[in-house]
C-alpha cells in the first residue's frame, strides 16, 4: 500500500519553495490535529510570535508522534494569526521547527481569540502502517 502523500503543484499556478498548493492523503486512517497554540507543558503562554509559533508547531508535533505519524504524512496546516501581527516572524518562526517539509498551509487572520493568544495552528495528516 502506497503511504506516501502526493503533492500537487499545476504548472498554471506558481511554484511555492515553502508550500504545496494541494496534497493527495493515500487511503487510510488520517488525523485532525486541533489547534495548537504557544502554550508549554506547564500550561504557560509563552511570550511573543516567534516564541508561539514555535511552541505551537511542537506541540503539533508531541500530537503527530503520540498518533504514530510526523510532519512528514502532514498534508495541510491551518495557521491562524491574530489580526496586525507580522506573518513573516511567523513563518521564519515555522522554517526554525518545521523544517522543509512542505504541505499545503492557509493562513488566516482572526480576532484575539483568547488575551496574548497570537498564533493557533492545526493540521491534517495521515497515518502511516505500524
């Protein structure tokens, strides 16, 4: 059984180095990872967007490896920013943990949705066989 996910880039649409603009998920379980935001362990919001994004894709991460999966078998981010926030720190931000794994992302600006919350991320992915 073929467990590798499929980008899809048409030529008609340009080429992104950090995204794809759609991916195939092979048959199979798939996980809905919610939203993740900048919250530690020790349940502390941590402070500024970089410091957040960072802390909100490990913890898409803790939830990817709990469910046998990684970033890897990620076919799409869903990256909400709080409105007037610097999307470019967010995504240098991203590039520090998420690697080069590309996967289709939408990013959308949303009102706080909880004080000093800046960031909220979640993902879509399948799961490979044991």
């Amino acid at each position: 059984m073929n467990t590798r996910l499929t980008s899809v880039d048409p030529a008609s649409i340009p080429r992104s180095p950090a995204f794809t603009q759609g991916m195939i998920i092979p048959a199979g379980p798939t996980l809905h990872v919610g939203g993740q935001n900048g919250i530690d362990s020790s349940g502390t919001l941590l402070d500024g967007l970089r410091a957040q994004t960072e802390q909100a894709l490990r913890n898409v991460l803790a939830v990817l490896a709990e469910a046998g999966t990684g970033p890897e078998y990620v076919a799409k981010l869903t990256i909400y920013l709080t409105t007037g926030v610097d999307p470019n720190e967010a995504y240098a931000a991203s590039a520090a943990v998420w690697g080069e794994h590309r996967t289709a992302v939408t990013v959308i600006a949303v009102p706080e949705a909880r004080p000093g919350v800046l960031v909220e991320i979640e993902a879509v992915a399948a799961i490979p066989p044991a």
